[in-house]
C-alpha cells in the first residue's frame, strides 16, 4: 500500500488485511508512506490471530529528527467510515509509537 499525500494506492491490501483480522485468519501488508519532502517511512504490520505487531521504519526519512525502527504491540484494528473518509486504526497498542493505546494506519479520503 502507498499512501503518497492522501494518495491512496492498492487499496484492497489493506481491506483485505482488515477481513482476515475479522476473520482470526494470519495476514500481513506493508506500506510506505511519503513526507512532504518525498521521503519513505515504511510500516509493516502483522496479525498472528491473536495480536498485531506494528513496525515503523522512519531512516529513510532525511528530515526526521532521530532515525528508528520502532515496534509496537496491538491487540486489535478499527476502520471507522464518516463523512466519506475512511480511518484505519490500531488500538491497545503498547510501545514507543502509540498514543494513548492507538495508532492511525491508513486515512483514506472520498470512499
């Protein structure tokens, strides 16, 4: 999945990671995720039937302040649907990336 300033590609990756979690079925995807300045910071998230494991990789990023890999654990993944914008979420996260237990994936706009 590439998400380039709300650009949204490969799409159903992501629909179908969200139907195998639903579904207690092993899934995984990657995505990247471009700054303004055009540089990739790269996410994989894997769901074991049980938890999901985020990986957040910003050294590719020039501009960012400290360059890391950071992993969180999940317990689960939330898609909310309003106002034609659709935000995929991680929530019961633990570790370096997660705010107050979340974590925003994806946010995809004019579905």
């Amino acid at each position: 999945i590439v998400d380039q300033h709300g650009q949204v590609s490969n799409l159903k990756s992501m629909e179908r990671f969200f139907a195998d979690y639903q579904n207690k079925h092993k899934s995984s995807i990657k995505l990247v995720n471009y700054t303004n300045e055009g540089d990739p910071i790269f996410y994989t998230i894997d769901y074991n039937g049980i938890n999901i494991t985020f990986i957040k990789n910003t050294t590719n990023d020039k501009y960012a302040g400290t360059k890391s890999i950071t992993s969180n654990t999940c317990s689960g993944i939330v898609r909310n649907v309003e106002n034609g914008t659709t935000v995929y979420m991680l929530k019961g996260c633990k570790g370096k990336s997660a705010n107050n237990g979340k974590i925003e994936v994806l946010t995809v706009k004019g579905n």
